[in-house]
C-alpha cells in the first residue's frame, strides 16, 4: 500500500495501547519482509501504517471494521466502539454477527463474507438494523470490500454510516404525510426533487466506495467523497487537512491548508465566538452548532456543525476535526412549515367562532384562539380544558373525546350550553394531526346565543299569545256568562215582582264578584304583559311595609271572620318592583276566600341563610281545607305561562310564581301541621335580602 501523506515527524516513536493486534502483527511482517530489502520501502511502509492507524482510529467518526477471511473481527476503530458500545478490546477476535447482528441479518452478513472472499469484490451497498450493547436498535449503511497483498485477498473492511436518525425520520414522514394531504400535494414535486438528490447523492456514494475497493489510497478518496464538509485543524486553528467539499465551499481561499480557520472560512482575524472546534479542543468532548453564512456566491447557508477532539496515538488532543453538514434544505423546509403554520393559526385568529385545540388523553389547552381567549377573559393555554373552559376539577361526563377519538375520520357536531359564559353554541369536534405529531382535539364553537333566544322569545310569545286566547275566549267568557246569569236572575224578579228582597240580594252580589274576577283575571294578563316587557324598574323595597299595605288592604275588603297575626319586623329590604305587594295580596286574598267559616291566617317574616346568602323568609299559614299531597306535586309544575290553564285562581299562583323567579326567588308550598295537610295550608316566599347601608 501507498499513501499521499507523509506522517514522519507527526507519528514517529508513538505508541497507543489500543492498536489492533493485526497492525501490530502487519508491522512484524513488513520487517521481515524486508530484512534484507530496500532500507527506504520499509520507512515507507512504516510512515504508511502509521497513517492507517492513525486515521483509522482518529481522522473520521466513521466506524469501520476489518476481518480475516473467516470474519473474525481484526480492526475496531473508536467509531466503532462510540457507535455500538463495544470497545475494541471486546470486539477483536469475535465475530460482528455474534456481536450485533442477530437473526436473518447475521445470515447475511455471512454470505456477504463468502462472497467478498470468493469473488475478490465488494458487496453491494445495503442498510442493516444492528443492535448495540445498551440494548438500543440503530441502522447503518454499510459497504463491504477486500484488501490485497500479492494479489490475493487477506483482509475484509467494514464502513458503515449511522442513518439511525435518518431512518427515524423517514419514519415520521411516512406517518405525518397521512395527516398533511394538503401540504404533500404542495411538496410533491419538491420531494421528488429531494428523492433524486438523495438517489443521486447514494449512487455517487456506491461509485466512490466501489473506487475506493481498487484504490490504494482508499482512505483519502473516502475522506473526500464525503459530501460534509471536513477540516482537521490543529490547536492553534491552522487547517492542516481537508476534504473535497470544503474546497468546492471555498475556491477563492485555495489552498486552504495552512491558513487559519476563521479567516479562511469566514474572514476573521481571531477565532470565532462560541466555535464549537475551540470548544472540542478545551473539554475534549464533541461539540455541536448550527451556524447562518453567506457563501460567496452571496447564498444564505445553514449549516449543522460538529466538532470532535483530535488526539494523537498517545491520546494527547493535538487539534480538532470538524464536519460541516449543509442543512439549508431542512432549515427552508421547516421555516416553510413554521410560516404555514403561522398563517393557519393566523387566520384562525381572524375568525371570531371560538377554536381551541387540546390533549384528549391529558386534556392540556394547547392552542386557543383570540376569539377563545376573549370569550374567557383569559390566556387558556397550558391549563386544562375541563377546568379552563367548563369550571370543573375533573373531566367533563359528556365530553366527546372518546367519540372523536373512535371515528377519527368524521366531526361530531353538538349544540351546547356553557353556563360559565352564559352562551349557547353550536361545536364542532374532530381529530387533527398536532406539529409534534400527537393526535389532538380539534372544537370550534359558533355561538347561537342570540338565535336561541330569538327561538325562546318566539316560543314564548306563541306561548302567551295561545294563554291570553284561552283566558279572553274561555275564562273571561265565563265569568263574564255567570256575572250575566245572576244578572238575568234578578231582572227576572224584579219584572214579577217589582223588587229584590234581603234574600236575593245575593242574585246581586255574585254577579259583582263574577265580573270583580273577570276584571282582576284581565288586570292580571296586563301585568304579566307589562312585567315581560320590562316596565316594572326594580328598586329596594321593605318587605315588613308591603305586608302591612297588603294585611291591611284584604282585612277591610271582606266580610268574613277573618284573623290575621302578623308580628312587624321593619328594614327587611329586598330588590323587587312595585308588584311584589300582588305577591302577598294573591296568597292573603286565596286564604280567604277558600275557607269555609271563620278564618285564622299567621303571616311569619324571618332572615334565613340559603346557600351560604342572607334571605327573607315569608310563610303565610291558614286553617283552610289545605292541599292533599297529590295536588302539591302537579300544582307547582303547571304555575308557567307555557301550560297553566288553571283557570283564574291557578293563574294568580301563576303571577306569584313567575315574579318570585323574576326576583331571584323562591316558591313552595307546605303543611300548615306535617303531615296532615287537612289542618290548613303553608305558602312560602323567600327572596335575597340586599344588605343594610
């Protein structure tokens, strides 16, 4: 073998404790070769095998292999031992697929073996999954090639190249291009761009490997096929070696050998800030960088550097060796990426429906958009949806995860009630593919809002309209039928006898309180009527004073027995409107007027805690025939305008109902004794007391 470079001076007297046996046992055998031969072709070979050594074990991070012709492994470079985790001292004299091949592929390299010996040719090129001593799978690209001596076959090497994270993105892409339809369509021609690069780049590689196979300067020609770029410098940032690719980079600072790296790279008159080399040099370790450049050409370049101790064979660092790998593409492809998903969420901003995307398994708000945000008055993001958008401290039980998640392919469209914003809103959820290649949730949420209670106030004008038919055509009417009835009754009597004894007045008397009814049904509707279009302003009002107003008001339009016990509580102040006294007069005057005889009638007006706020709690008790339990339960589910036909008195409960409800609150009916409703009835009202000045 013949080599370009000259090593003495560089190598000479160094020993390193790792050299392979066979190197040792090569050199035993170039001396005895040449005892008696030229004095000059022995110190030639010598410097030669040095340099192998050398760059065998230092120049490149390229693990490569030597092996007999049986395939025990004869060569382990450091490589080797970094990539795999077995050190040479383990590896030498084994054979590579007891050591990291297993299964079908340690078939194949055996056969691979036979072939390189019988046929004196390298194998083709092929990829193969290795296991390495940590238990981790990886993938190298692997070309396989014999060495001669006299002309016979004596040693087999091994080069492999880790496409580990090639392979893996491979992977992804294959994965992610099922979600990104669109963009694969945009890509296409790029791509194929890409794939014949990659074919040309791997066709380029299998001709300079297979040259190197005839070479016998194969490791130079391996240095500079390398598409990186590479420069092996010493400490002092002199470039002492590179490859073809940096001087294609570089052609007007030919030679670069000799000049120093920051100038011939980059113009510099002393090293660079944060340079990875200097770095590798001073913590011995592998450093890496990205670096922006302009070419000179004037091209913007991104490029993916690392550099790597350069030690001697006595394992002293003497420089640095640093790659260069172009990632311009990449960087375009992802700033590509980047700006379309700027613009996607861009224009979601613009909408103004609500859109947020989360984790269905952790339930994480990963994106929200500013319609979102606003809706909540806050940022959303990195909290949990269930709690974020919903109030909850735990996941929702009707939230659509697991549908979407089950027909991925179709949105699930639901109509929706958030009472933390008091909206309605129309959702639409569905499974989309997240940049970092989770599956998400995907909602949108158009609020309805508006529409609905368009809806409601339609229904309940129909609802109201169809009542106040009911009430004018069939309530009224009959009132108004009876009041005549008696009416005719007594104009009968009258044209007989000519007059109304004591005992008929009554033929009077009913038909007054028949059409009284009437008119106070008719003065009910126009309250109701008046209190939905909100002509009633809502003030503060003592409840004590509207019970005296009303006591006193029923005492004297009676003439039954009636009592009434009501103990004065003054300053229970409430917010309520001027019907609030209807309230009391409804529930004072029903006592009355259903008993049979002598009525008793106790009015209680307390403070109350509900629910952790103050209320006033007034309860109206009578003696009457009160209600049988069967009724209590039907009574209060027809006091609404959308089903009541009560007809008259029920509509009074109606007009009680639905003001304690516009006043924020409540409503029921009890046993005036429990248990026994036939002791009389108990009526409740309890409304939010407004605190004292």
């Amino acid at each position: 073998m013949s080599f370009e470079h000259d090593t003495e001076g560089a190598y000479d007297d160094k020993s390193r404790e790792q050299l392979i046996l066979e190197l040792k046992e090569l050199r035993g055998r170039l001396g005895q070769d040449n005892e008696n031969g030229d004095i000059k072709v022995k110190e030639t070979r010598e410097n030669a095998l040095k340099w192998v050594e050398a760059i065998f074990e230092n120049s490149l991070p390229i693990p490569i292999q030597a092996f007999d012709l049986d395939g025990v492994v004869t060569h382990w470079n450091s490589a080797s031992a970094q990539l795999y985790g077995f050190s040479a001292k383990e590896a030498v004299g084994r054979r590579l697929q007891d050591l990291i091949l297993s299964g079908e592929s340690a078939s194949v390299f055996e056969e691979c073996i036979k072939q390189v010996v019988s046929a004196g040719r390298p194998t083709p090129n092929r990829q193969w999954e290795i296991n390495c001593r940590n238990g981790e799978k990886r993938w190298v690209y692997s070309t396989i090639f014999p060495i001669f001596e006299g002309g016979q076959v004596t040693e087999i090497f091994c080069m492999n190249l880790d496409i580990t994270e090639r392979i893996e993105a491979e992977k992804e892409l294959r994965k992610v291009q099922g979600e990104l339809e669109l963009r694969v369509r945009e890509r296409t021609e790029e791509l194929n761009r890409i794939n014949k690069s990659l074919w040309k780049e791997i066709k380029d590689r299998n001709e300079a490997e297979l040259a190197l196979s005839r070479s016998e300067s194969f490791l130079k020609n391996i240095f500079d096929c390398i598409k990186d770029g590479i420069t092996i410098m010493d400490t002092d940032m002199n470039i002492i070696g590179v490859n073809n690719t940096m001087e294609s980079w570089y052609p007007s600072m030919l030679p670069l050998v000799g000049k120093k790296c920051y100038f011939a790279y980059f113009g510099h008159d002393k090293p660079c800030e944060n340079c990875p080399s200097v770095q590798a040099i001073e913590k011995m370790s592998m450093q890496t960088s990205i670096r922006h450049s302009i070419t000179e050409d004037g091209a913007d370049r991104w490029r993916d550097i690392s550099s790597f101790p350069f030690k001697d064979s006595r394992g002293e660092v003497v420089g640095a060796i640093t790659i260069v790998r172009d990632i311009t593409a990449r960087k375009r492809i992802e700033e590509a990426l980047e700006f379309e998903r700027s613009q996607l969420l861009s224009i979601f901003d613009s909408i103004d429906d609500a859109i947020y995307v989360s984790d269905p398994v952790t339930y994480e708000m990963l994106y929200a958009n500013r319609a979102m945000k606003e809706l909540f008055g806050k940022e959303l993001i990195g909290g949990v949806c269930y709690r974020e958008i919903q109030g909850r401290d735990a996941p929702c039980e009707f939230c659509t995860n697991a549908l979407i998640l089950k027909d991925r392919d179709r949105p699930h469209v639901w109509e929706f009630y958030n009472p933390m914003v008091n909206r309605y809103a129309i959702l639409t959820d569905r499974i989309i593919k997240w940049p970092d290649g989770r599956d998400v949730r995907f909602e949108i949420a158009t609020d309805i809002t508006d529409r609905k209670k368009m809806e409601d106030a339609l229904l309940q004008s129909k609802s109201d309209a169809e009542l106040y038919v009911d009430l004018m055509g069939h309530d009224i009417n009959n009132m108004n039928q009876v009041g005549i009835g008696y009416l005719e009754l007594a104009m009968d009597v009258l044209t007989r006898g000519g007059k109304l004894d004591l005992s008929q007045h009554s033929l009077l008397s009913k038909s007054l309180e028949s059409f009284n009814n009437s008119s106070k049904l008719i003065d009910n509707v126009r309250k109701i009527q008046r209190e939905r279009r909100g002509d009633y302003e809502a003030i503060v009002i003592d409840v004590n004073d509207v019970l005296l107003d009303a006591i006193g008001q029923c005492s004297s339009a009676t003439e039954k027995n009636v009592t009434i016990n009501y103990a004065p509580s003054p300053g229970c102040s409430v917010k309520a409107n001027e019907l609030i006294k209807d309230v009391f007069l409804n529930l004072i005057g029903n006592a009355i007027k259903h008993s049979g005889g002598p009525v008793t009638i106790r009015i209680k007006l307390e403070k109350v805690n509900h629910n952790g706020l103050d209320h006033y709690k007034v309860s109206v008790e009578d003696d009457g025939p009160g209600i049988p339990d069967s009724l209590k339960s039907t009574l209060f589910d027809r006091l609404n305008l959308a089903s009541t036909h009560a007809r008259g008195k029920g509509f009074g409960l109606c007009l009680i109902k639905m003001l304690v409800d516009d006043y924020a609150g409540m409503f029921w009916a009890e046993d005036r004794v429990p248990g026994d409703y036939g002791k009389g009835a108990k009526f409740v009202v309890m409304l939010p007391a407004v605190p004292r000045q």
